[in-house]
C-alpha cells in the first residue's frame, strides 16, 4: 500500500503527522496531505477534503480526534481507499466496525511510525 492520505497533516513540525508523513515518504510512500488549508507539505501538494484527492488512496491515516474520525472513515470508505489508519488514541470501534465491513484492512490506536522501528 503506497498511497497514504494523511488527514490532519499540515505544515506545522511540532505536530506527529508532520514528522510520520516526513517517514513515510522516507520509506518510499506517496503521501497526500489532507488538511482544511490545503498545504503542501513535503512537496505534496495538500487538498481540503478525501474526495477532493484525485486518482486512488491505499491508507487513510487519520490523525484527527477520535470524536471526529468517524467522518473521515466513512469518507474514506466513500472514495474506494483500501485501508484506514487511526493513529494513537484515536480510537472509534463503531467507525473500525464500519470500515471492516466495507473490505477495508483497520488499524487502531497505533503508529506507522512505532511499527516501522519495531521492524528494524
């Protein structure tokens, strides 16, 4: 899975979906910043919303409020994406619920990056 949306990540360092997306693409993904301004952000040019990213996503990585990630599972279930990534703490059962029932491959309550140190 090579296409990463990442919804949350702008051009703020401080912020962890700055420093996973940097990773990311250091491990050879495409990544999408998906942001409400847009930003590009690692070359990347950003867009304001899932639907508005042309061509297809693999990974929805959401690094939003688990108050807000259903809405971004359902949109990523609405554009055909093959997996959904909620990152630590964020955690929705009934959203993971409804990606799994959609086919989509569900990860909750951890981090890409976390993952890819356990593997070195």
């Amino acid at each position: 899975m090579k296409t990463w949306a990442v919804v949350g990540l702008g051009n703020t360092p401080e912020r962890a979906a700055f420093g996973v997306a940097k990773l990311l693409q250091d491990k050879g993904h495409r990544i999408i910043p998906v942001y409400p301004r847009a930003e590009t952000v690692h070359g990347e040019v950003g867009y304001k919303t899932l639907s508005e990213i042309p061509g297809s996503v693999d990974v929805v990585d959401c690094f939003v409020n688990s108050t807000l990630v259903g809405k971004v599972v359902d949109e990523a279930i609405a554009i055909g994406a093959k997996a959904v990534w909620l990152q630590l703490d964020v955690i929705d059962n009934d959203a993971i619920a409804r990606a799994q029932a959609a086919g989509l491959v569900t990860v909750m309550d951890r981090c890409p990056a976390i993952e890819y140190r356990k593997k070195s």
